[in-house]
C-alpha cells in the first residue's frame, strides 16, 4: 500500500513492514519470507508470535535498532531501546510512542505486559495496536493516519470489537490484522471492513 510516498506491507499475522526515505521499520515479523534489511524492529511484546527471533536475525544488519519492552529485549538477547507505554523515544528522526495494549476479561495480555506504537514518520502517523482488547486508553489515540487493528479474537478484540475500537480512534484508513495464521480468518477481516463506518482497507500478504 502506498500512501503520499509511504510504503506499507503486510507481512502476515500482526507483522508489517513501513518504509519511507529509505528507513526500513518492521514490526512483529513472524514467519516473515522477507530479506530486506530493517533500520528499526519494533517488537510488541514477548510471545512467539511477535517475539521472534529467528524473523529478526532474517532482517538485522549491524545497526539495526531494536525497540521493545524489557521483557522482548531479554527474550532476543540483544541491545534494544527499552520502552514502556507512555514513553516516546526518536530513532534515526522517526517518533516512536508506546501506547498500552492489554485485554479485558481475559488473561492472556494482562495490563503492563505488551505494547502498541505509534509511529510518525514522513508526515504520517502509524498506530499498530499490538494484542489488546477495546481499552480505555484508545480514547486518547488521535490524529491517527492508518490504524493496524487485530481482529482474530481469542488473545485479542474480535472484528466487531476491533469496529468499536476503530470507531473511538477514527483513524483515516483503518486495516485489520491478527488473522489468517494462529487465529482468525479472512472473514473476520471482511466483517470488520463491512461493519466499520470510516475507510478500511484489507492488505493482502507481501503487498
């Protein structure tokens, strides 16, 4: 996907790759088939699924910078720029601000555990929401250009969830993700594109 000379690329499950001006960011790469070196990695948080270190040894080089929690940082076993939620942090130009990401009524991302991002960068700003529920926190998520929503239930909001949180945020595009790997299906990405009001768009893998 291209947008005002940003390059956005599913990459399966919750991974994506953004490029502009020749930065290379890939977040949560898992079972990725790309060789394209990063200049960032951000990692969510620590479970398999996001936390992969056999993807981000496929795509670092020597100066790749590496933003994630403690927690990942301990699992990859390397130098990182450790981020909690709320904290930003400037990387090669680009604002990078850690958000909450946790689920309610369930225990498998309890609050604290994981991250979602915001990333501005060339005049846009990215929000990846990591794995979370409809939290209160989305509320003060604004001026958000294109949102990277989880809509496979399970660990993480459902597809009419993941509208309801798309409907506080009010993004300019709005994508689903978080399916078609571990959990969820195309479907669930059909019906969050059907049910949500605004502009949602449904990236095919690799494009």
């Amino acid at each position: 996907m291209e947008i005002d000379g940003l390059h956005l690329v599913w990459l399966g499950h919750a991974g994506f790759k953004v490029k502009s001006n020749n930065i290379v960011i890939y977040i949560d790469p898992y079972q990725i088939e790309e060789d394209e070196k990063a200049d960032i990695v951000l990692i969510t948080h620590d479970h398999y699924d996001h936390c992969s270190k056999e993807d981000v040894e496929k795509i670092m080089k020597d100066d790749t910078i590496i933003v994630c929690n403690e927690a990942s940082a301990k699992k990859l076993g390397v130098q990182a720029k450790i981020i909690d939620a709320g904290k930003t942090i400037d990387v090669m130009g680009i604002k990078i601000t850690a958000v909450p990401a946790y689920n309610i009524g369930k225990e498998f991302h309890p609050k604290g555990y994981g991250l979602g991002f915001i990333i501005d960068i060339a005049g846009k700003r990215i929000y990846h929401a990591g794995d979370t529920d409809v939290i209160p926190e989305m509320r003060d998520i604004k001026d958000i250009d294109i949102a990277l929503f989880p809509v496979g239930g399970t660990y993480t909001m459902n597809a009419e969830e993941a509208v309801e949180a798309a409907e506080l945020i009010k993004p300019r595009i709005a994508i689903p993700m978080h399916y078609g790997s571990i959990v969820g299906t195309a479907n669930d990405a059909e019906l969050f594109k059907e049910l949500y009001s605004g502009r949602a768009y449904i990236l095919k893998k690799g494009l």
